[in-house]
C-alpha cells in the first residue's frame, strides 16, 4: 500500500466512524492472523486522550495502525524511537501527527502560561513554544502544537527526515474534531 492508498484508507473509514457505519470485525481470526507478524500502513502520533482512539476513528482493526500515545502527542526520546520503528522497520507509508480539539494538556498548558511542576512539567515545557505562538489561544495552540510536533521529529530523527525527504514515508498532520468525529487533514 503507498500513501495515497493508506490515506484514502483512513479517510473512508473515519467517514463510516462519522455516520456510525463501523464495519464488523472478526476479532478472532484477526488475533490468529497476527500471531505471524503486524504490518500496519499507518504510524499515527496520537495524545492518549480516551476519547481519542485511531483504530475506532479509522475505523480499522488490530494490526492495521501503529500508534504513538502521549498528552499533547509531545514525543521524549522513546516515543522518537517508536516512530522510527513504524517508519524504518514497519514501513508504514503514512506518518500521522494527530491533533484533537479540546486537548486537555494544551488547554492545561494555556491556562498556566506552560508552567508546570514534576513530569507533567516536562509536557508543558514541550507545548509552552506552541502556546507562545498562538498568544495562548487553545485552539490555534493545538495546531502549533502539531507543527512543533512535526518539526521535533524531522529536526531529532534522521531515519525520519531522510524517509520523508526520499519519499518513503508521507508525513501528515490532521486533527479529530472530537464533537463531529470527523478527521480534517491539514496543509
């Protein structure tokens, strides 16, 4: 599958996640299926938001996405390592940054200007130069957000850039609109 293909894949199955028309899966014989190896055609950068799920916005099953979960999508050295292995070792042909609305770690670091203590100080570290940018609007932060996102990853990960720039690997940035269901690719 190339990227137009696994694009167009993801696509048809977020407009059946919208009109509630999921296909049915048999879980069963999938989980038989993938005992021989996985090969998604998706790696998708997502925030662990629990209302945001790929393979039920994608309407795909096990096997098919290779996903990336943190708040604010913000990738640490590990999570950059995890999309090299869906790039470079799953040769997935789609690289998806995905944004939500609502994202609770933006808004979260809006309201505290990106200060923040412990841990979770390190996320709003990480999204505090999107909040900057968009004068700490949460709704234009969540899209700063996802280029900065993008950025880290082609600035920190040479197995990354030279995939994109080669052509192997389609970089994408998209964002779920948790009140429609709809996914709406961005640039």
């Amino acid at each position: 599958m190339d990227a137009q293909q696994a694009m167009g894949k993801l696509m048809e199955g977020n407009a059946r996640f919208v009109k509630g028309e999921r296909k049915e899966y048999d879980f069963l014989a999938r989980r038989q299926e993938l005992l021989a190896g996985q090969h998604p055609f998706a790696t998708v950068i997502t925030c662990s938001d629990s209302r945001v799920v790929p393979e039920f916005i994608f309407d795909v099953t096990m096997g098919e996405i290779f996903k990336i979960e943190t708040a604010g999508n913000i990738l640490d050295a590990v999570g950059l390592g995890s999309v090299e292995y869906g790039v470079e070792h799953l040769h997935t042909p789609i690289l998806m940054v995905l944004g939500h609305s609502k994202c609770g770690a933006v808004t979260s670091c809006c309201g505290c200007k990106g200060e923040g203590e412990g841990n979770l100080g390190k996320i709003m570290e990480q999204i505090k130069p999107a909040g900057e940018k968009a004068e700490w609007d949460v709704d234009s932060a969540i899209l700063e957000n996802m280029d900065c996102v993008k950025e880290c990853i082609l600035a920190n990960s040479p197995v990354v850039k030279e995939a994109v720039e080669e052509g192997k690997v389609k970089l994408v940035l998209a964002k779920y609109i948790l009140e429609t269901g709809e996914v709406k690719v961005l640039g």
